[in-house]
C-alpha cells in the first residue's frame, strides 16, 4: 500500500499517537495499529468509505471526489507542518526530535501545543450532538480540515483506536474489548441484519414500569 | 438550444424527504401524476451499514461541507463564516434516512401559544391559523400508514387522539428503565418515546432489528419507518410517481400571470431541464425552500417568489438539542438501540406562568452524543492522554444523557438569506443564517436542562454535568418557519393550506409554514400537515383562487 508520510514522519505520528492512547495495563494506540488507520486515509482516496458489506472499498467519483481530494490534501499539510513544530519545539527544549525524547518530554511538548478553548469546543459539541454530526464553530466548514495538529491527531488516533477493523486501526478489535463495546464481527453482519443488541436491553416493558408508577401513586 | 422539455405533469414536487414523499403519496395515491425532482441520490438500503466512521465522521450520508456550505453570522452588523448550519442529509428519504425518529404529536396549546403567552417582547410570536383538531386526522393517517410504535395515552399531555398507535412500543433500553425510576420519584408523567421503527411486524415490513448502528446511520434491514422505506414505496405502487433522483433545481420560473411555470433543474452530468405542471410543491427542507425562493427572482417577484411582504426567510426557527449527562455504578449500554430508543416527558412542554419564561420543551433520554466507540464524549474528558483513556473504560458503558429541546422563540430578524460571496460546488449562493437567540430561548434550555439533572438524580446517577445550551447551532437538523402561514398576507407567505398568498399554483409543504417552532420533535407534525395539505390540492385540484 502506498503511503503519504516519510519514514521520520510515520515514526513522529506513532510516537505522538502512544501518548494520545498510551499503553497501559490495556492496549493503547500503538497496539491497535492507529497509525496504520492514518496511513492508509491520507495515502489518497480511495479508503475513504468501506462498502457497506465489508467486500471492499467504494470508488468516489465526481464532485465527492474533489471534495475528498480536497480534504485530504488540507489534513496532510495539517500534519506536515505540526511535525516540523514538534520536532522544532523538541529540539528548543531537549536538543532531540520528538521522536527520541522520553514519554514525558513527550508529553510535555504535546502540552505545550494544546488550545484549551477548542477541546472544550469539541467536547461539549461531542457531548450533545445526538442529531447533526459534531461541528462547533471553529470559524471553518468543517471540523476535521479546521481542526488543530494536535486535536486533529488525538481525533484520528480516537478513529484508529475505535473505527470498524476494516480501516487498517482497531486491530484484533481491541479498541472495542477495551471500553466493553460489542460491535459486530464484520461489516457484513451489520447489512444481512444478523447483528443485534437487544440483550442489552432491560428486562421488562415500558408498560410495567408506568403499572409501577400508577401504583406508587395510588399508594 | 433550448433545454429539453420532459412532458407536463400534473404536480411537480421539489424534494423526496419526509414531507415531499408524503405529499407524493397521497396525491398519486388520489390519482395524480407527480414528477419529483430530488438533487440527491437515490440509495437502497443496500448502500447502508453499521461504520460509525464513515456515517457519522465522514459525511457518507451527511451533505459535505465542502460541497454544501452555509454561513452563519449572530446580527446583521457582523461578518458571515462559513459553517455548516443545521445540516440534513440529502437523498430520497431525506432527513428520515438516518434518523431513530421521535414522533411526538404537537399539544393543542402549540397552536395556540399568542393566545396563551400573550405578546412576548422581542419575538413574532402568533397562533396558527390551523388548530390541533385540524391536523388530528391526518396525525392519526401518518402515525398508521408510517408504522409508529407507541403508547396512547401515556402522555399525560397529549391532545384528544381519534385512535391509537399501531405498534406497542419498542422494548425498554436500560436508559429509559432510568428515565422511568428518575421520573417516577419525582411524581412527572413520563411515557416511551413514539419512535419510528416497528416493535411488530407490520404492513409487510417485519420488526426493526434492534442494532447499535441507528441513529446518524442508514438502515441496511429496511425495517425502519422512513419515507424511504415507505412513503416513496407507496407512491411508486401507484405507478403515477416518477421519482428523479440527482435532479438538482435551481430556479422557479413564473409566467405573466404571475404563477409558476416550470422548475428547472440541472442532472448530475450538469445538463439543464425545464420541468412544467400545473401545481408545484416545495419540500426542500425549510432552509433549501427558502434559498430557492431566493433564487428565484423575475420581474413580477424582484425579492425572490411571493416575497412581496418580505416575510420570506424571517422567522426561522432550529430548535437547540442539549442535555445532562449521567453516570451510573451499573452499566447503561447506552449504543443499544443507538442510544435512541428512548422514554419521553412532557411535563415542562407546555406553558406555565410561573417560571418565568414562555412556554417549554420536550425532555427525554439518550447516550451521550452519539454513543458509539469513536464519538461518545463526557465534558471533562481531556483530548488526549492516560486520563482520556481511562474515562473511555470507566463510563462508556455508565452514562446516558436526559435530554431536551429547546422551543426557540420566533424573531424577524433571525433569517434565511442568500449568501453575497459564497456558493456552492454547483456555484449557487447558499443559504445565509442570520441568528440570535431570544433571551427566553436561554432561559428555558436552563431550566429544561435543570429538570434533565433532576431526572438523572432522582434516579441515582453518581455524577451528573449539565450542558447548558448558551446559543442555537443548528444541532438538531429541525427547521422551521420560513414561509409561515398564516390568514394575513402582509405577516405571512402562505395561506391556511399553504398555498403562496401571492402565488395560485405553488404549494410549500415542509416545516417552513410552521408559525412557531413549538417545543417537539417537528417531522411527525411536517408529515401530517403535508398529508393534509396534499389531500387539500387533490379536493381543489389546484384550482386558480376566486
Ligand atoms: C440524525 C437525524 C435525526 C433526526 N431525528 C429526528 C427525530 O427523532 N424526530 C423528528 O421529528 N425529526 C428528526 N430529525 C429531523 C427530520 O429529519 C426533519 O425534520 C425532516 O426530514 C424534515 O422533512 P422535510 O421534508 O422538511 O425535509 P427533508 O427530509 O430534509 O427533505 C428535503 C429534501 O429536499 C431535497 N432538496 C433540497 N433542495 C433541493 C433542490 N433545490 N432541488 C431538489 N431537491 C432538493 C433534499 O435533498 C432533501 O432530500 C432528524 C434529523 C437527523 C438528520
């Protein structure tokens, strides 16, 4: 598979995606391979959607594939320029790049580029957005091409840690086993319809709760 | 060369989604033909599936931003950005593609809130000039022919209804096993959430498969209610409904007269067809309706089409969804059901004096978000980091949201305009938002969001947030009001039957007409007035007025 970024920059984006999800007594990004999920989005477009039954990838063609271009090229120049900021700003501080300093020189410098009021944007966004897809106002179309290096990364690292195996991160499922979410074994199981969750429904009925309330009324 | 002329129909209906499939139903069903016109594509349930990633983070159903901008500016006197406002995917289905569809009917005072509140300074608030019992019946045919599950009389709240549902409810998620317990102590009426999906096989279709993958995907089963899985099927049944897909159209054209003539559109390849009927009806979604009506200018409507009382636009309304989150010792799985097969309370919906703000809202419990692996989110989860990890494993399957929407009050000043510098990938100007909300919008998500904590706590949640909403965003891809209705042609743009004052043969059938927002979830109330305007069409045959 052809990818975008050099081995110095892989290697950076790996580094910096083991502090996002760090390995701890669970697996963390590293394990779960997110890089491979950025790898092969920003590679082009043609990973961009998963057919629906897991058999391949859709061709984009058109208008949609000009706007994935597009959106590419925007989120690799993101990354391009965040590198040579990390390695900049790790070289100021320790006279390495980042990828030889230790986790909490590491950690440090990723802190130093954080922007407190647009994590606090995507949060609350995040929090609330049941209906439309996630886009605070951050003075931009969309949140992913306006977004920071760094929310921009720990965003992919997110995907790659919990997005359907299917995009190359998520390995082995382990991101899923982690926080105890039972998604399907394929794609395919979702499309004939086999994959259901109703087990972790509640025992009983909407009809007997509200019996248990008009009896508590009436007593 | 002149574009191509595909034959005269008797009704042209812009937009296949919730109202203009609704309204295509009824009219073929009474015998007319129809030609529908919809700039999306026309998808199968085969093109759906169960990937969180490319639903609900990369605009697979979604319209793309980059493709379909909007800008959004608070007052006329500051600077348009672009962003993506109040978002609705467009394809045949519309926004009922990819929704979990609460139904809530309106309550009797909705229709009435000018006369129940009196005039709240600031706003444009009216009646409407249709009443609940108007609209019953075809309530009652939206809810039986869609296939909605849910319990008559069970809101407390809910108006007189002529029969009821045709589904028991859904099975009870663990998040509303806690609405239940939360609203029980307290003593609130609280009722299972009339959903669109099917708790019995009916109509030919068998029961929705209950999966995590609902809400924000598209139903790869078919065994959801949505105008893509019945609507659009009924009416092609009739054989008198010719359903083009990727039909994008861009203007209005009106004769001497001063009535439409033709839709013209533009196909995928960029090719320009002219389409004439004798009635068109608008049901691009209250926002599209409007930039169309924009769009369409001539001699006879310099200001866009049957804005001569510059009402066009004004007046739109998104409601603002927002919550408190809870988090419990035992476990919510709160993706079950894609974290939308909820339980409901009217209790704050309807107006009360004495809390200090104008009417309310409807509350009812959900995931957090989208409550998916890559999307669930908690307030004070850092972006990055052990901490952020370890959040992720101790409340992802702990937390679930009370929710509400807000009632957000009608001003003049907030409107849909043409954007002056951006257009879209088809060079149109877009959609221009200009918005504020009313002090009482704010007040009342507030309070709403308080009763939502109050729900979580009386249920036993170990640490609750609230969410208070502090302006209005569009996130909950309901819209409203830009073409009111209403009996006086200089404050509305359309008549009782929705039909244009200033404009014989054109209909608007979507939630633009709407008056006021209300404190509800909008669709089940759009398809009725669209059942109910269609059946008004078919009665007069469009006939010219007087
Ligand atoms: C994720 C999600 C969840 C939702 N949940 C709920 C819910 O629980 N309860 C509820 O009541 N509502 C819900 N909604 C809102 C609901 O989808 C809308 O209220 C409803 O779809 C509006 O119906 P409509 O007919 O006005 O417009 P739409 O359904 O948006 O249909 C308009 C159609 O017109 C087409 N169109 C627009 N402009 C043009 C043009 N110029 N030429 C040709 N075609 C055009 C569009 O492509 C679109 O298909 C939800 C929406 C979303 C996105």
């Amino acid at each position: 598979m052809s990818t975008f970024f050099d081995p110095h920059q892989h290697d950076t984006l790996a580094a910096a995606m083991a502090r996002i999800i760090p390995t701890t007594d669970t697996p963390g990004a590293t394990e779960a391979g997110a890089i491979d999920f950025l790898e092969s989005y920003l590679a082009g477009i043609d990973r961009i959607y998963a057919k629906p039954d897991g058999s391949g990838f859709e061709a984009l063609t058109g208008r949609r594939a000009d706007a994935w271009r597009r959106r590419v090229e925007i989120l690799r120049s993101t990354y391009v320029e965040g590198i040579v900021d990390l390695d900049r700003r790790s070289a100021d501080a320790y006279g390495a790049a980042f990828v030889d300093l230790d986790a909490k020189q590491q950690d440090r410098v990723l802190t130093a580029i954080e922007r407190p009021g647009e994590s606090t944007a995507l949060n609350t966004a995040q929090s609330v957005s049941g209906y439309a897809p996630v886009e605070p106002a951050l003075q931009q179309a969309s949140v992913e091409i306006s977004l920071s290096f760094l929310a921009l990364l720990a965003l992919h690292t997110r995907q790659g840690f919990y997005a359907d195996p299917i995009y190359g991160g998520n390995r082995d499922r382990m991101g899923w086993k982690a926080i105890g979410f039972p998604g399907p074994s394929s794609l395919a199981e979702v499309h004939t319809g086999r994959y259901t969750v109703i087990e972790y429904f509640a025992d009983g009925s909407h009809e007997q709760e509200m019996e248990v309330t008009r009896e508590r009324a009436k007593a | 060369m002149s574009a191509p002329k595909p034959d005269r129909t008797d009704v042209c209906i812009i937009g296949a989604g919730a109202s203009g499939a609704a309204a295509a139903k009824v009219l073929t069903e009474r015998g007319f033909s129809v030609v529908a016109l919809e700039r999306g594509p026309w998808r199968t349930k085969e093109t759906f599936g169960g990937d969180e990633l490319a639903n609900v983070n990369r605009y697979n159903l979604w319209p793309d931003p980059l493709l379909n901008p909007r800008t959004y500016r608070e007052g006329a006197d500051q600077e348009p950005v672009v962003q993506m406002f109040c978002p609705v995917p467009q394809m045949v289905g519309g926004g009922t593609v990819h929704w979990q569809g609460w139904l809530p009917r309106f309550t009797p005072e909705d229709f009435r809130l000018h006369s129940v509140v009196g005039d709240l300074e600031g706003t444009s608030l009216v009646d409407w000039p249709i009443t609940y019992d108007e609209l019953e019946p075809y309530y009652t045919k939206v809810e039986w022919a869609f296939g909605v599950s849910g319990l008559a009389g069970a809101n407390a709240y809910e108006g007189p209804r002529s029969k009821g549902y045709p589904c028991p409810p859904l099975p009870l998620s663990r998040y509303a096993q806690k609405f239940h317990q939360g609203t029980r102590a307290l003593g609130w009426n609280a009722f299972p959430t009339p959903q669109a999906a099917l708790s019995r096989p009916y109509n030919g279709r068998p029961a929705t498969v209950i999966s995590a993958f609902a809400q924000q995907h598209g139903d790869p089963t078919g065994t959801r209610s949505s105008a893509l899985n019945v609507f659009v099927p009924d009416a092609l049944a009739t054989g008198r409904y010719d359903l083009r897909p990727e039909s994008y159209v861009r203007e209005l054209t009106v004769d001497a007269s001063g009535r439409i003539s033709a839709a013209v559109y533009q196909n995928e390849a960029g090719e320009t067809f002219v389409q004439e009927a004798d009635v068109f009806v608008l049901a691009c979604g209250a926002v599209e309706t409007a930039r169309l009506m924009l769009l369409s200018t001539s001699a006879r409507f310099p200001h866009g089409l049957a804005n001569g009382s510059d009402m066009l636009g004004r007046n739109v309304t998104f409601h603002e969804y927002s919550s408190a989150i809870g988090l419990f010792d035992d476990p919510i799985y709160a993706w079950a059901g894609g974290g939308y097969v909820s339980a409901s309370s009217m209790q704050f919906y309807n107006h009360d004096e004495s809390r200090g703000f104008a009417s309310g809202g409807h509350i009812a419990c959900a995931g957090v978000g989208i409550p998916l692996p890559i999307n669930w989110g908690l307030p004070d989860r850092p972006l990055w980091g052990p901490e952020a990890k370890s959040m992720d494993e101790q409340f992802f399957n702990h937390s679930m949201a009370v929710s509400m929407v807000v009632h957000d009050m009608p001003q003049l000043s907030n409107r849909v305009e043409l954007d002056q510098d951006v257009v879209d990938a088809w060079e149109l100007p877009v959609a221009r938002i200009t918005l504020k909300p009313h002090q009482n919008d704010l007040a009342m998500g507030r309070f709403l969001v308080d009763r939502d904590a109050d729900i979580l706590q009386a249920a036993g949640a170990q640490k609750i947030y609230k969410v208070y909403p502090d302006k209005v965003t569009g996130n909950c891809s309901h819209q409203h009001g830009t073409a009111r209705m209403g009996d006086d042609p200089g404050t509305s743009v359309l008549d009782r039957n929705c039909r244009a004052h200033e404009v014989d043969n054109l209909f608007i059938v979507d939630g633009a007409p709407f008056p006021t927002a209300t404190g509800a979830n909008p669709t089940l109330t759009i398809m009725a007035n669209a059942w109910r305007v269609a059946e008004h069409i078919a009665d007069t045959r469009g006939q010219k007025r007087g």
